[in-house]
C-alpha cells in the first residue's frame, strides 16, 4: 500500500507530467484559459491515461514480448491510444451525451497528447505491473489535472493583472508556467524512488 | 530472417485490423440516432464551411436550423437553391418569398494613379494593420488601403489586386456573403443586387475640395445626380455629401447618373448597352427629344425624328414615352469580363 502511495504522490507532485516532465504542454498552454474547460480536459486525459495504460500494458505484456518485437512499441501504443480514444468517443456519445458534450473537442485531441504516449513508455521503462501502472496513469492524470487548473486560476487572475503591454497574452503565459515548474521543484526531496 | 520481417507485419496489422473491427463493431451498437433531416440538410448547403451564416461550419448551421434556431436562410453561398431546398426539408414556407442574389463590389476608384499617398507605409501588408498607423497611408480618409485584406477574406477566390492596388470582383465566383464586407476596415465593400450592375465607387463624405486635392475620381457632393431631372423616382438621395442608392427602386436613373457625374464615380458593369432606334411611325411630336436626358434625340417638329448612337445611353425612358410606340431598343449588353 505505501509504495501505491509513493507512486502516487511522486506522479502527482514530484515528476509531474506537465511541470516536471514537460509532457502535453501543448493541452496545458492550450486548455488553460479558463477553469471549467481545464478540468474538463484534465478529466477527459486522467479518464483516457487509466485506459491507455490498462491495454498498453496487456499488449505489451503478452503480445510484445513474447514474440520479442519490443522496437514496435511506439508504433503500437500509438495504435492503441488512437483507437481507445475513438472507441472512448463513440461509446460515451451513446451512453452519456452530458458528458460527451462536457468533454467536447477535447476528447479527440488527446489522441496526439504526448502525456498518453509517454506514460505508456514510462511505465514499460519503470517495469511497472498492471496494477502499478493503473495507480501510476492515475497519478499522473490527477498531476496533470492539478498543473491545469493551476495554471488557468492564474490565469484567469491575470486578465485583471496590469501587465506591461509587451508581456499581454502567451508571454506572460509562458512565464508564469516556468515559475510555476521552479516552484513544483520544491517538492523534488518528498519522494525517494 | 522471414520470420522477423513477417512477424512484425502480423502483428502490427493483426492488432490493427483487431481494433478496427472492433471500432466498426462499437459504431453500430453505439449508432447515435440523429435528426435524419441534419443529414438531409447538410446535401443541400453549399457544404464549404465558409462560416458565412455565424456557424462554425456548416455542420452547426444544419443543427442549428433542425432546432429552428435560426432562419433557414443563412446559407448565402447555397442561396436560392438551399434555402428552397431546406424549405421543402423542414416543411416550412420560405421566409424571404423573393431571394435576391447579391455581389460585393469595392466602392472606390482611387488606386495607385488616382489617389495620393500621405506618406510611404512599410509595416505589416494587411489593411486593419495599416488603419492604426497614422489612419492609413492614403491620403483620403476613405479610400482602399489597397492591402488586400478582403482578398484574404474572400473563401472563394473570388477577389484579387488588381494593377493599380485595387481589389477586383470576380462576378461569377462571388456568392454574396459579405465576409470581406466585415473584413474591410474602412466599409468599402458593399454588397449590391446582382441585377443593379451600377454603383456608386467612392464613400467619402468630405467636401467637394478635400475630395478633389486627395483623389481624381472621388465623389466631389455636387449633387448633380440627385436632381430631379436625372433621379425623378427618388432611386438616388444625398447622404450628406455623398448620394446613397436604394436598390429596391431601381430606375433607369442609375443609368442617366452614370452619364451626367462630371467625376465619373458612378460605375456601370455593362460597357455595352443596347441603344433606340426610332422607326417610320415617328410622327415627330417630339416628346422623346424633350425626355431624352443626354439630348440623344434630334429633328425638327412634324418630321420624323432621330437617335445619336453615340449619345444615347439606352436608358429607355423615350421608350416608354412615345405615344406611338415608334422607338424600340435594339442590341445586347455587353458585360466587363467579355471586354
């Protein structure tokens, strides 16, 4: 149970997808606007990471390796997040329109999120089982959720923020997530893996 | 070795057909059951997704219109065709009974040679842009940049510079939209009937002398056109120091201010119109002379009159005047493009 725990805490705030890793910065800039719309993709990635890692991991485990094609790895979780995320789409469309709609066009453009692909690699390279790598995509979701909503309640308090004109807008943007990465490094002694 | 070429191969394309199955199989059981009239919709719209209607493609403009939320008749590059069409789809009367189909043309003349330069602007190569610096570089505060900004606009190619750093109107490929309406920063851009075919090229309110030092062919606020012997229905009014047309009555005065504006901003598409000609049952009363708003009718009373070719414009007015029905028009209009 602790070393659930540590999985956790450590993909949470210690190797934070977004401010640690420098994963889906393209969604973290993108979706960070306002608050509602970052929870709904911090949602929509936290809810497609747990699958993606679930059939990453079977794949991998009992199709990769035996038959030793471990170099197609890339290939295949691309595969297999792509079709996840359309299956994802088509099922939740039936059976639950509210959250289809809540979720929008943000379902279909974590298909290219490099988060996803980049959890399925860690957890191959971290030699993470099954239920590790669930509690391991979990934490990194709920990181990278975190990171977003961060970022949009700060930037939401910018539009108010009398900045100079130069920095109005993505530069400011940017700046604002450099330091809040310097500031998540503060947690790197929490965790010793 | 085949093994390890081969195998790779299989697998990759074993998972590959497997998802998709799988896809094809999740798409049927999780069929969403939508409007079928969407569907039916979406085949009549001109399907380009201009965005012309407010919609974010044509696809919300279908949806839209299924809830009834807007008027079936926001389809501007569908036109006629699709709003009819829509009409039969959702059952309903079209709203407008008479769909007039209309065309951008860019009112003002001023290019290059006609129009004087305040001073030479080197920034960005887009209109809105070079509005902020100064007001523009243009020495008339009303005329085209000359950037271009409503080319990049138009979705159908249908604008371009000309040589003298206007925009031309391709007639045939315009659909009316009024995108590079919105897009010019100064309002230049009009959309007109399609049948009008004249407009008036220049939307500068100043006086006669500002006009006259800035630009050539700028509308001076003489007035002229307005007079009630060139515009007895009322089709044009003075707008401050500029004319304004109503379309809705288009007369034949458009035609007679094309010929009587001493600054020739008035535009006629047609270079040819078909002009009277006055046969033998002319008894020579003379009312056609006295109608004639260019003078292109001459002879003496009792004797059987005659028409100026090269003076009449084929407005047609002696036409309807003649108590003899003597003068008919003869000829066809000849448009720009087949200059």
């Amino acid at each position: 149970m602790g070393e659930f725990l540590i999985i956790l805490v450590s993909a949470i705030l210690v190797n934070n997808f977004v401010l640690a890793r420098f994963l889906g910065i393209c969604p973290f800039l993108g979706v960070s606007k306002k608050t509602d719309t970052a929870l709904g993709m911090g949602m929509a990635v936290t809810f497609v990471m747990t699958l993606a890692s679930i059939f990453t991991n079977l794949i991998y485990n009992q199709v990769l390796i035996p038959f030793h094609l471990e170099y197609l790895q890339i290939v295949t979780f691309i595969l297999i997040i792509a079709s996840l995320v359309q299956l994802v789409e088509t099922v939740l469309r039936k059976t639950s329109p509210a959250l289809y709609h809540a979720l929008g066009i943000y379902l279909p453009l974590i298909t290219t999120n490099c988060a996803i692909l980049g959890l399925a690699l860690l957890n191959i390279i971290k030699n993470y089982d099954l239920v590790r790598s669930i509690v391991f995509a979990l934490g990194a979701g709920i990181g990278f959720t975190l990171a977003l909503l961060i970022m949009s309640g700060m930037r939401e308090r910018l539009e108010f923020a009398d900045v100079p004109k130069v920095l109005r807008g993505v530069p400011i943007a940017l700046i604002v997530a450099g330091l809040l990465s310097m500031a998540f490094m503060g947690f790197s002694g929490l965790v010793k893996m | 070795m085949q093994s390890s070429t081969l195998l790779p191969l299989i697998i990759l394309g074993g998972l590959g057909l497997l998802f998709s199955v799988g896809l094809a199989y999740a798409s049927k059981k999780f069929a969403v059951q939508e409007n079928p009239r969407l569907s039916q919709i979406l085949d009549v719209l001109a399907g380009v997704n201009c965005g012309a209607c407010g919609y974010p493609g044509c696809r919300a403009f279908a949806e839209a219109v299924v809830k009834g939320e807007t008027a079936i008749d926001g389809c501007t590059p569908g036109g006629a065709e699709s709003t009819s069409q829509i009409a039969r789809i959702m059952r309903t009367e079209t709203e407008s009974a008479e769909y007039i189909s209309m065309v951008a043309v860019v009112r003002c003349r001023g290019g290059r040679k006609e129009a004087g330069e305040l001073f030479r602007y080197q920034g960005l190569q887009d209109c809105d842009a070079a509005q902020l610096v100064a007001g523009g570089s243009k020495a008339c505060p009303y005329g085209c940049l000359g950037l271009g900004t409503c080319v990049q606009a138009c979705f159908f190619e249908a604008l371009s510079m000309g040589d003298n750093g206007l925009p031309v109107v391709d007639d045939k490929r315009c659909t009316g939209c009024g995108l590079c309406v919105s897009a010019c920063p100064r309002k230049i851009i009009q959309l007109i009937p399609r049948s009008a075919q004249i407009y008036l090229a220049c939307v500068s309110q100043d006086k006669g002398k500002a006009v006259k030092t800035v630009c050539s062919v700028g509308c001076i606020g003489c007035g002229l056109c307005f007079k009630p012997k060139v515009s007895p229905s009322g089709t044009i009014t003075m707008d401050g120091n500029l004319p304004t047309i109503d379309y809705a009555k288009n007369g034949t005065d458009l035609l007679v201010a094309v010929h009587k504006c001493p600054t020739h901003t008035f535009v006629d598409k047609i270079v040819h119109r078909p002009k009277v000609s006055i046969d033998s049952k002319c008894d020579g009363c003379g009312i056609c002379k006295e109608v004639c708003p260019v003078n292109a009718i001459e002879g003496e009373k009792g004797q059987r009159h005659k028409a100026i070719i090269d003076k009449c414009i084929g407005c047609g007015i002696c036409v309807t005047k003649c108590p003899l029905g003597a003068i008919s028009i003869v000829g066809a209009l000849g448009y720009m493009e087949e200059r």
